[in-house]
C-alpha cells in the first residue's frame, strides 16, 4: 500500500528543502483530468485540429495539457491539465476549460475531474 506523504506527522519532521524535494505541503502542485466523448468518431486532421485548438486555449490561460490521444479514430479520449509554470490550476481554468470544449461542435460531453495532487494522485 501507498504510503501518504500528506500526513501531517510526517510533513512536520521535513524541514524546507525535503518538503520541496517531495512537493508536499506548500509545495503540492494540483492537476485536472478531462475526459472527452465526441459527437462521431474522429480521425486525422479533424482530430489534430481539437486537440491544436485546445492546446492553443490552455496555453493563454498558462495552462498544459497532455496525455490525449487513443487508438485512432476516437470516439472518446481523456487527458490531464496542469499550469505551465509552477503551481496549480484554479477552480476558474477548470470551468473555463470545461466551457471551451462544451462549445465545439465535436464534443458531445466533457466530464472535467475534480483537483488532484499531481505527484502523488492523491485527491484533495
């Protein structure tokens, strides 16, 4: 079993520079999971189209995503969203990415997941 890193009695016996090391406590960074069902399936340039597009939205909000793709053609596919920098996405990206996909014609549903730690899966 996983032993979590979070637990307080633990995070108390680091000291800075460990509790960076382990991106715990101060420095825990949150992500977001995305899962996407499409109207049709979609293959080719139509699929590299959504994913560039959206890729092009996070990237002014400072935000990436990664991790989508699939056995081709897809009729759904799922990825993650994290901030380019260092830190977290607020609940604001979270709505706003959700909005963004719900708006293309493609997309039949979007299902946004709620904040996870990002090193550590665990869920807040």
């Amino acid at each position: 079993m996983k032993r979590d890193v979070r637990a307080t009695s633990c995070i108390r016996r680091l000291n800075r520079r460990q509790r960076k090391k382990l991106r715990v406590a101060e420095f825990t960074e949150h992500v977001f999971d995305v899962e996407i069902r499409f109207v049709q399936a979609l293959d080719g340039a139509p699929y590299d189209r959504l994913i560039d597009d959206l890729l092009g939205f996070l990237e002014q909000r400072g935000l990436l995503g990664g991790a989508f793709g699939g056995r081709m053609p897809l009729t759904e596919t799922s990825g993650v969203i994290t901030t380019i920098e260092r830190g977290s996405p607020s609940e604001e990206d979270r709505e706003a990415v959700g909005r963004w996909l719900r708006a293309r014609c493609e997309v039949a549903d979007v299902r946004v997941l709620e904040l996870t730690d990002g090193w550590h899966g665990y869920p807040l």
